[in-house]
C-alpha cells in the first residue's frame, strides 16, 4: 500500500487531474487541485509525481512584459539621409542607349530630354518628391534645356543638387504634393 504524506504532488491515474495531498485519514487521500477543488480518491488511484518548482518571479516579470502593449520603433534617419533625394536620373548618353556613334549631337540631346521628361512625369504621377538628373559639366546645353524644361512646370522647383555628392554636374527637382503649395 502506497502511503502518501501531506504536502506530495500527486497525478490521479485514470484522469487528468493533479494537485496536492491536503489530508490523509483513513484509507481515503484528499488533494486540492490548482483549480482549489478539495477532492478524496483511495491510495491506489494515486500516483507521486516529482512537484515542478516555478520561479514565480521569473514568471510574472514574464507575465507583465506580454501583457505591456508594445511601442513600435521609430525608424530615425539621420538629417542627411532625410534630405537625400529618392530618385536619381542619369542623363548620360551612354547610360540612355547602346550605340550613340551614328546619332546627331541633336538626336542625342532629344533623347535626353525626352529621358527627362518622362521621368518628371512618372515622378509627378507616383507622388516622388525629389529627384535628381545628372547631366554632366559640358558646354551646359542640356542643363539649359533642362532648366527650360522644369520651368513649364508649376509644381516644381529646381536648384543644383549636392555638390559634395554630384559635383557641378547635377540638378535636384523638388515636386510640389500639392499645386496649391507652389
């Protein structure tokens, strides 16, 4: 026969019930289960079982830091990177076609523009607010007609872009979210 003292942690056999042994009297054992129900079984339906110890501590600190609602990051961007344009449009006639060799100086300045224009104009329509076109040093014709260009457009400001990063040879385009800004 099975003797159980107050205090053990028992397992009931055929259920799933546990608890611990409150009372011994007889041949009749009663447990209370983690619910606090007091509840007897004879010796043989119950079985010693090791007790677990839990760091109580460890689990409501656990406990606490489920139940706190949390913040989400702030992605901060340094002041540099928040100015630095997003889009970037290189005007360089080797980056524009394959072969230029058979091409005019005016078949080339065309397709610069024509370059630019649409890529103001999806800038325009997917709300990009800054945007830089590199051009290049040169004798300034295509800066020139680019500067002619951005001027038939309301919403826009243009202004050379960063030195440091472009050299001479770059305008930045800042775009106007709303026509009523400019």
């Amino acid at each position: 026969m099975k003797t159980f003292k107050i205090g053990d942690t028992v397992a009931v056999l055929d259920d799933d019930l546990s608890g611990i042994v409150t009372k011994v009297k007889n041949n009749v054992v009663t447990i209370e289960t983690p619910d606090g129900f007091e509840l007897d079984f004879e010796p043989n339906e119950l079985v010693v079982t090791k007790p677990m110890k839990i760091d109580l501590r460890a689990a409501e600190a656990i406990i606490r830091e489920k139940e706190q609602p949390k913040r989400k990051q702030a992605t901060t961007k340094k002041a540099k990177e928040r100015y630095q344009p997003t889009m970037e449009v290189d005007l360089h006639i080797h980056h524009l076609t394959e072969n230029s060799n058979r091409m005019s100086n005016h078949d080339m300045l065309t397709l610069q523009l024509d370059t630019a224009r649409g890529q103001l104009e999806f800038a325009i329509r997917k709300r990009i607010q800054k945007m830089v076109f590199i051009h290049g040093v040169g004798e300034g014709v295509l800066k020139t007609e680019l500067e002619y260009l951005f001027s038939r457009y309301d919403a826009v400001k243009f202004y050379d872009a960063d030195f440091q990063k472009y050299g001479v040879g770059a305008t930045e385009v800042y775009i106007y979210q709303n026509a009523n800004n400019s």
